[in-house]
C-alpha cells in the first residue's frame, strides 16, 4: 500500500508506530480510548500508528502527555511533529484542489 505522508514531511523514523501502539497498549489504552483521551479520530490515531501521517506539535504533545511516554519515545514523537499552522496550511490546500 502506497504511503500516504505528505512530501512535504519526512516519514517518520521507522518503529515509531509500533513504540506508539506498545506504550498505548502498556498505558491500558485500547485505540479508541486513546482517541478520545487527546480528542482526535481513532482513524486519526491509526494513521500516526502506521506512520502515514505526523501529528501536530500540540497534538504530540497531548499523546506525550497522556501516555506518560519514556522520555526517548517522547523525544522522536517531538522530532517529528509538523508546527500547526503547517497542517492547517495543507488541509486547505487539500480542500481547494478537491
């Protein structure tokens, strides 16, 4: 299946789903519980968990923060994170070329 991460960003480096998913599973989280812990779509959360797209850094922040992530899985879930105003950028560019 084709990635669908913006050229715009790097992919994520690779395990970070699967560091993402084991300290959601260890927190006690199933993925929709996850979701709706940091208000956002379980399809939301699936895709950072399968690296098809960055969270934004508030959005990081707020997983960091509810999982109580080690401080190295919360390291590379910061490198990663797109600026806000960079992701609504290209919702809006998305939503125009429709």
């Amino acid at each position: 299946m084709a990635s669908t991460t913006s050229p715009r960003w790097a992919p994520p480096p690779v395990g970070l789903g699967a560091m993402l998913a084991a300290a959601r599973t260890e927190a006690g989280y199933s993925g929709r519980a996850l979701a709706r812990a940091v208000g956002r779509s379980h399809a939301w959360l699936r895709g950072l968990e399968a690296g098809e797209r960055p969270p934004s850094v508030a959005m990081a922040g707020r997983v960091s923060e509810v999982l109580q992530l080690d401080p190295w899985t919360d390291a590379v879930l910061q490198s990663v994170a797109v600026e806000d105003a960079a992701l609504r950028a290209r919702r809006r560019t998305k939503g125009a070329a429709r």
